[in-house]
C-alpha cells in the first residue's frame, strides 16, 4: 500500500478500504480460491445437482 493509498482511504466513503482492498486482493483470492470450491463442491454432489437442476428448469438470473 502505497502513502497515496492510505490517503484516499482515509479521505474516502465509508466503504474506501474496502474497496481498496477488494482491488487489490480479488483476482488472486478467486485464482486460490475457485480450485478448492470446485473440489468441494464436485466430492458432495453440489455440481451435480446444480446441472440436473438446471437442465430441468432453466436459468433465470434474477438481477
């Protein structure tokens, strides 16, 4: 973090480090994370189901 960082995060909205740090952090959160979400959710049967699921009744994005 840079001195100019902290700056705006301290002159910033509430949500400023937040942001920040969602900026920052989430690429290589969702690079680490998405290998063990798969693996767990393929050993319990979640992918699966989610598939079967929406073959049989469609997707419908509610936002």
């Amino acid at each position: 973090m840079t001195i100019s960082d902290a700056a705006r995060i301290l002159r910033g909205s509430n949500t400023a480090a937040t942001e920040y740090f969602r900026r920052k952090t989430q690429r290589i959160l969702f690079k680490k994370m998405l290998p063990v979400t798969q693996k767990a959710t393929n050993s319990t049967g979640l992918s699966s189901a989610y598939k079967k699921m929406v073959s049989k009744f469609g997707f419908m994005r509610q936002w």
